[in-house]
C-alpha cells in the first residue's frame, strides 16, 4: 500500500515521448519491455515479462493495445 492508503500501480508508467517495445532474445526466449526514445531511438528497459498475463497488465494500465508493440531481436 503507499501512502494514505492510495493502491499503488505495480506496472510501470511509459514516458512521454517514448514507444513500447519488446526485446526478446532469440536463444532463451526471455521478453523485457523496454520504452524506445522516438527522437534518439535508445531503449530504456521497463520491467521483464515473464508471463502473458503481466504484458496485458501493462498495457491495461497504460491504455495501449498488444498489437501495437513491436518485437526487437
């Protein structure tokens, strides 16, 4: 609980200015999500998806839809 009792999100927040990505790697499989700056193209990485649950809590909070993140290798 955070302060005052207020329920705290326990997905991350997408900056502005940034998109979603998902870098996945090709070996292990394993999926970060990762926010890509649009104007310099870095990736800052956002939390590891480790279920599909946890990708469709993100973007429920973040009122983005699945099907518009891409997938980088």
């Amino acid at each position: 609980m955070g302060l005052f009792n207020k329920k705290k999100s326990e997905y991350p927040k997408m900056p502005e200015g940034c998109e979603p990505v998902l870098r996945c790697s090709i070996c292990t499989g394993e999926q970060t999500l990762c926010a890509r700056d649009t104007e310099t193209g870095k990736l800052h990485e956002l939390m590891l998806i480790r279920t599909p649950d946890q990708l469709e809590g993100f973007c429920a909070d973040n009122s983005i839809s699945p099907e518009n993140i891409k997938k980088v290798y």
